[in-house]
C-alpha cells in the first residue's frame, strides 16, 4: 500500500474510516469526515473534545487511516493558527455542503478545538 493515496482519499472521499488504541491496545474504527485545506489535511471531531476516536488520537498522537481496507499510521499535529482554522471551517462547509446542517457543526468553535493535521508517512 503506498502512501501516495492517503492525500486524495483524505480530499476527496466523502467519509473516512480511522483506528485508533483503546488503552489495552485493541482497535476501534471509526468513520468520520475529513478535508484538505491549502494542501495540508485536517480532521475534527463534530462532537468536539468529548469525541471519542479524537480523544484516543489526542492522547496518543497518532491514528491510522484505512486505505482500501489497509490501515496507514500517521502522525498528528494540533492547529494554532485562526487563518488555518478558518481556512478549514470553509472546506467543510464546501465539502459537505450537500449536508450543510451536519456540516454547520464542524466549523463551530467546539469543534474547531479539535482540529488535527494529518501528518502524512
């Protein structure tokens, strides 16, 4: 599996599957959305802080993305940045602006806490 798919797939599919560790090390899949903004992709817990899957990859920093069924692990970096961040909300809502009412939540500040870079292999 090559990494050269992670990028599109994170661009362009309309929901992911990502694994992250419970504490004894077993998986949990989760789908969830994701986008790509000026290049860089970015994941957010619509349920912000309280998000599970977010809460795992919080406190380890790293998840995995499925990849035709293959998981790739990758890295994750907090966002600080109000021009990144805003750039982001506006790719939601782009993206996801065929379910506009699920989408409006992502670019809510709760959200916006819990935005994380992806950072590719």
């Amino acid at each position: 599996m090559t990494t050269d798919r992670l990028l599109p797939l994170l661009r362009d599919a309309e929901e992911v599957t990502v694994r992250t560790r419970r504490d004894d090390g077993s998986p949990v899949d989760t789908v969830i959305w994701s986008v790509v903004a000026d290049g860089r992709p970015y994941l957010r817990s619509v349920f912000g802080a309280r998000g599970k899957w977010w809460q795992r990859a919080d406190r380890t920093q790293e998840l995995e993305v499925l990849v035709d069924g293959a998981p790739v692990r990758v890295a994750l970096r907090g966002v600080d940045d109000e021009t990144v961040e805003s750039a982001i909300d506006d790719e939601y809502l782009r993206k996801y602006a065929h379910d506009i009412e699920n989408a409006k939540p992502m670019a809510l500040p709760e959200a916006r806490a819990t935005t994380l870079e992806v950072v590719l292999p």
